[in-house]
C-alpha cells in the first residue's frame, strides 16, 4: 500500500500512528453498537443501517456484538492494510494473494495491553464468529485518478472463511474477493495503534470516540475545522451514547447519561496520549442541554503524520442517520 501520505513531523517526534484502509464499510461497521440492530425474530438475523450500508448477521444472539468485535476488526484491517495494494489490482488472480490475514493470540495480546490469555481468546472467538457471519449490501462510489465518479453495487459476505490453529495460537481470516476491492479502492486514514490499548471494558465509547475524531480530522486536514467538532456531529455519531431523541424522552439525566461519560472519554483520549487535549469552544456561564449541544469540542491528536496530499474520503462521515450538517 502506498503509505507516502503520512510523514513524520520530525525526527524527534515519535508517531504512533499507521496508515489504513478505510471504505464505507469499515466508517459503518465502527458507528455501530448492539442496540443499533434489529432482530427477525424467526430467521435470528440481525440487520442495521449505517452511512448507507445495510450490514446483516446471523445467528445474532448467540454471539455479543461489543467495541472488542470492533477492535479484532481493526486489527485484522491494519494488518491488511499493511500488504494490500492501494488501487492497483486488477483481477481475482491478483486478490486472491491477500485474501487471508493472521493475527496470534500473543500479538492480539500486546497490540491490546491484554494479561487473561483466556478473556483474549474468548474476545477473538466472538468477535471472529460475528466478522464470519456479516453481510452487506450497499452502493460504493470510486473515485479514479481522473477524478471520474463510479458507482459500484456491493452485496458480499466479509468473509470466505474464518479459522483457528489452537496449537499455535493463530486466528486468520481469509476476506471475500470483492470486500478486498472495495477496501484497495478506499481511501488511506492514519490510525492511532494506542487505541488498541484502549480498556473497553470500562472505556468502550473512548474506542468508538478515537475512530470518529481520526476520521473527521482526517477528511477535513486540509480545512479549518480538522480540529473542530460539533458536539451535535458527535452524539449522532457515537450509537454507545444515548441519542438526542432518548434524551428527551427518557428521564432526562443529561449530565450522568450523555455529558459526563461524554467527557470522560475524551479525558481517557488525553490520558492515553492519543489527544494532547481537547476543550469547548466557549464558555459556558450554565452548560444547559441546548448550549452544550450547539458547542464544539476543540481536540489535538499527539504526533498526528504530516499529510501531504489531499487524498480524502469518497463517502461521507458514518453517523447513526444523515450526516449532520457542521
């Protein structure tokens, strides 16, 4: 994959990022949480609509949907990413060479900061019998180097084929044809690897949260509001949260239900370096549910790579409906 977008800022800086793939599927698959699906009660598929992208899973309620399902995704992504060639292939033939990627349990383990071999190998089997299970349909838009528009129906199961070596401790994926050319012909985003590292058990919106500051930064890099978020832009987009909807009908606990939990994934993202900081963007005499939803968060990644070139997203930013309007 062509990784010459991201530069260090300087010898002295260290990065802790690497560069991605990311398509439509992948902003979809990451705004999504359990609540997000429906279950038919007679097949036990589930299904759910994100950016535009009908994801189905079956056998839904055998398994936990969760941020770790999200994180084994990731990582198999960074993985591929790493020898996927970035708008290059042509044939099956030419795919078929990158179709399966390997992770060991003992990888697993250090990307994620993990001691329980037993909770690492319970969180890879789930996650990996959910990836196995998921199928898409929806409509990819490319665009080629002579910025020429194309639309292209996607309607594939992820996966061909999921599989366990339990004596050596590796867990492999081997991707469907046609998810490997929606993914080559994506876009490449730099991906802050201390996510991982992110404690999901108690923190699982900070996951979700890291992914929707690195996209948006990225897509915007070259605009004046990289940096700038609208708080409104991010409770549409993060399904861990409660919705504006459920707020108001709910028994309206804004600050311990959205505001609160809110900022403390934000301050986990300062903590774990991913964010040098982050602030509103005024201030509040009395924070009311309205002000705050009409503010923006101010945030600053850690060592964010130089871009050098305005290669950005063919899809919009994945939110739980619409992308919102900034």
């Amino acid at each position: 994959m062509d990784s010459n977008i991201l530069v260090k800022k300087s010898e002295g800086v260290k990065v802790n990022f690497v560069s991605t793939l990311q398509g439509r599927f992948n902003n979809a698959f990451a705004a999504l949480s359990e609540r997000s699906f429906r279950i038919d009660g007679m097949s036990g598929k589930a299904s759910a609509f994100s950016n535009e992208v009908k994801i189905e899973i079956e056998n839904f309620r055998n398994y936990k949907f969760n941020a770790t399902v999200q994180r084994v995704f990731d990582i198999f992504i960074v993985k591929l990413s790493a020898i996927l060639p970035h708008k290059k292939l042509e044939t099956d033939v030419e795919y078929r060479r990158f179709q399966t990627v390997s992770i060991t349990l003992k990888e697993y383990m250090t990307l994620c900061n993990l001691r329980n071999s037993t909770k690492a190998i319970e969180q890879l089997r789930n996650a990996l019998n959910i990836i196995g299970r998921i199928h898409v349909d929806f409509m990819d838009t490319v665009y080629t180097s002579k910025k020429k528009v194309e639309k292209n129906f996607c309607y594939f199961q992820i996966a061909d084929n999921i599989t366990r070596d339990k004596g050596k401790g590796v867990y492999s994926i081997t991707f469907n044809i046609g998810f490997l050319r929606h993914l080559a012909n994506s876009y490449i985003m730099p991906f802050p690897l201390h996510a991982l590292s992110i404690d999901l058990k108690h923190y699982p919106i900070a996951y979700q949260l890291c992914r929707r500051l690195t996209l948006h930064h990225n897509m915007n890099y070259f605009k004046g509001n990289a940096n700038s978020i609208s708080v409104r832009a991010l409770i549409d987009s993060i399904t861990l949260l409660p919705t504006h909807q459920e707020i108001l009908n709910g028994d309206r606990q804004i600050g311990k239900r959205i505001i609160k939990p809110l900022e403390k994934a934000l301050d986990t993202l300062v903590k774990l370096g991913i964010l040098s900081g982050w602030h509103y963007n005024k201030q509040f005499t009395k924070k009311t549910y309205e002000q705050w939803l009409d503010s923006a968060v101010v945030f600053t990644f850690t060592g964010f790579p130089i871009r050098k070139n305005n290669i950005v997203s063919s899809d919009s930013e994945s939110t739980k409906g619409k992308q919102p309007k900034r």
